[in-house]
C-alpha cells in the first residue's frame, strides 16, 4: 500500500510539472548506430557489413532478469545489455547540456555519465557537471521519488538516495538519484521540456559501453521511464517507424509522441498489451506463425505459454524463439526455398542461402493475439554478406523476442491507457 501511494504520489508530482503537448503530440529522431548520422557510423563499411555487426551486437546481447552473482544489497535493474541499436539526442539541466544516449524500450531509468567520475568509461563528448545546472537536485531517502523507484538504495550514513543498475554483459552503473529539466527538441514545434524529471547521474559506470554514447533514455513501461514521466500529456502513446538498414544511410527512423504516436488508418492490426513483471517490458501474445500455408502454433516460454510470451524489443536486432519451436519454423522456412543453401560466414546465424535470381522467399505471418502481422522480405531476411543472405530468426531457450528487423517499415504504436500495441505497414523513409 505504500509502494501505491507513493508511485500515486509521484505520477502526480511529475504531471504538475510537465510542459508539453497533449493536443499536438511531438516527433523525434530516431538514430541507428550504423547510420551516416550515428558518430559510430563507419564510412568505409558497405550495408551487408554494417547488417552483420548489428547481427553480432544482437547475439551477444539480449534482455536479461537477474544477475546471479550481485550482491543482494544492491538493487538491480532488468533491463538490456548496453549495445541498443537507436540513439536519440536530449538536454539535461539549466541551461540545456546535450546528451547524446541509447533509446531502449527495454529499461527505464534516463541515466548519464556525470563528473566528479570515480570510475567511468572513456567518453568523447564532455560529461554532465550536476554543478553547473540550476535545476539540479539529488533526492533525498525519504522522497517520493526515490521510495516509487525500484532501483534505488540509501545510504546509512547520509539521506541521499542512490542506484544500481547492472547488465546482462556485466557492466553497470551507479550514481546519486536526482531530478532535473530535460529538454527534448521535436522536429515539429518548440523543444519540449519537462521539470523536475528523475535521472540517474552515473558516477561509476564501467563495462562495455562505447565512448560515442552519453548513457541510456528508457522508454519501457516502469515509473521512472521517459514514456511514463511524459505521462497525461502524451495520453500513454508513442511510435516508431523503423527505416531498414538497407535504404540510404543518411536517412533516420522516427519516434512519436502524444497525437503524434497514434497509429490509425487502413491496415492497422492490433493485439492487447500485457502487464506482467517485470512491468519494464512490453509483453505480447503470441499464438503462431505461418509459412505459406503452415501455420505453427507456439507452445510457450519462459514468460508462460498463455498470455504474455514474447517481449517486443526495439534494441534487439534478431526475433528469438525457443529451439523447439525455431527448429520447427527453420524447416518449413527451408522447404519452400530452392536456392543454394551456405553457410553464414560468421557462423551465428543457422539458415542461409547464395542471394542470386533462384532465391525467393517464402510468404511469413506473425499470428499475434488479435491480429495477423505480415511480414515482408527486409523483415525476414538479413544480407550477411555480397552474395549471401540469412534468416532473421534464432534460437534461444532463456528469451523470447520480437526484435527490431521483424518490426522494419512498420508503424508500431503502443498505448499504455488502451493497453494495445499496433502495427501498420509504412513506408519508414517517407515518413
């Protein structure tokens, strides 16, 4: 009960103090680490190179839910590894320091790295200076802020409030909780800003992070993520609109907000959002996929077999499934295709093929709870190399995911008051 009222008390408190634009909603860039605008963008690199480092990065990195070996004294965030594919810019402070940080739908605390740095990864852009902002303010252990956030710890020896948040790769972070303005420039209107919003000012971050990176903006479904700090003004909404690897690399996906966010019109397919812990993740339902006309029914995850067994992901490149069920799909997958089947030249992906004019690929449907998803070739299939392309599926008993590849030239729009995740086929590059 006083976990409730606290969060009640902070949904109130962040409400009051939000400057935006519920009647218009807001629209962002979304930039993939790959592209021309990314400052890890490698000119020298041709698209299958840069499709298959994105690959790798998604192998390695995947959605984690503990940490078996973190001391039970520090609080841990579930959250994922730090290699998320989408970069947005924001300010934080008075007056606005630019950050340049990690989209991720799959965590929730707005994090950056923050001097004095005890011990922080090599970073190119100068770091926050807490000092040098007017609205900066650490909170204290018995505020409502650091009580309604999950991460969160204090210290005994005196009233500031602190987290930890670790990652599936062992990397983590640390610092003080606090609050601040962070100012988010739409591509549409006048920048919007945000009072009193809580951050985490990292003092010690340490791991595989890149020195291009400032930290991470969470966008999941917990207290502490940016969607839910935006809260009544945007009306729970936000989108994405996801611009394939393979289309010019100057070009940037987008992410709305607000009436921006809602997704309408001809073609719209919608499935229920499930609320399940951790309420970081946004839970679907899955129920089958068909290739061509075989139609396989999914049995379940760790998730559960009912409702809520595939999380969407906008950081994870490739959809993973369990072996059973991927091993079932492979092989209807294989049996409609006459091309010459190879090998993965970097051996992480299991189904591949010599991409000439003989290679055609098969008609595959996402069967949501409530909806069907269609899904085109770019969806389904990745370019490893010149002459070699492979199936954007893998297997893996611990995570079931419905990665960013899947959801390319899609509108995908998620509504945390309706609990509802739509899809709608889009140009992205148009957008």
């Amino acid at each position: 009960m006083a976990f409730l009222i606290s969060a009640t008390l902070l949904s109130l408190l962040l409400l009051s103090n939000v400057n935006a634009y519920p009647k218009h909603g807001f629209t962002l860039q979304l930039i993939h680490r790959d592209s021309a605008k990314s400052p890890f963008y490698n000119p020298g690199e041709t698209t299958s190179q840069r499709m298959r480092n994105a690959v790798r990065r998604s192998a390695r990195s995947t959605l984690q839910f503990s940490n078996d070996d973190a001391s039970p004294n520090s609080p841990q965030s579930v959250i994922t590894s730090n290699r998320g594919e989408y970069l947005m810019n924001i300010s934080i402070g008075t007056p606005p320091f630019p950050i340049l940080a990690i989209a991720d739908t799959g965590s929730d605390l707005i994090w950056t790295q923050c001097n004095p740095c005890k011990d922080c990864y090599k970073q190119k852009a100068p770091l926050f200076d807490p000092k040098q902002s007017s609205t900066y303010r650490k909170v204290s252990c018995s505020s409502t802020q650091c009580r309604a956030l999950e991460d969160a710890s204090c210290s005994t020896y005196e009233d500031t409030c602190s987290y930890t948040i670790s990652y599936g790769d062992n990397s983590y972070t640390k610092g003080d909780v606090a609050v601040d303005t962070l100012t988010i420039g739409s591509s549409r209107l006048r920048p919007v800003s945000l009072r009193n919003v809580i951050i985490g000012c990292g003092h010690d971050n340490t791991g595989i992070f890149d020195a291009a990176g400032s930290g991470i903006i969470g966008l999941g479904g917990g207290s502490t993520s940016l969607v839910s700090q935006l809260g009544k003004s945007i009306n729970g909404k936000f989108s994405y609109c996801l611009v394939p690897l393979t289309s010019e690399t100057g070009l940037t996906s987008k992410i709305n907000f607000g009436t921006n966010g809602f997704v309408s019109g001809d073609g719209v397919v919608s499935t229920p959002l499930v609320k399940k812990d951790p309420a970081t993740f946004y839970f679907l339902t899955l129920e089958a996929i068909s290739v061509g006309s075989k139609k396989i029914h999914f049995t379940g995850t760790i998730f559960g077999t009912k409702e809520g067994n595939i999380v969407i992901d906008s950081g994870t490149t490739l959809t993973l499934l369990p072996s059973k069920f991927y091993s079932e799909m492979e092989s209807a997958v294989a049996s409609t295709i006459k091309a010459e089947r190879v090998q993965d030249p970097n051996r992480v992906l299991s189904l591949c093929y010599r991409d000439t004019s003989s290679f055609k690929v098969p008609d595959i449907t996402v069967h949501f709870k409530g909806g069907d998803v269609k899904l085109h070739k770019v969806n389904t299939f990745v370019e490893v190399s010149e002459d070699v392309s492979c199936f954007a599926f893998a297997e893996n008993e611990q995570l079931t995911i419905y990665g960013n590849l899947a959801q390319m030239n899609f509108l995908v729009g998620y509504d945390t008051v309706s609990e509802t995740v739509s899809f709608k086929r889009t140009d992205c590059a148009q957008m």
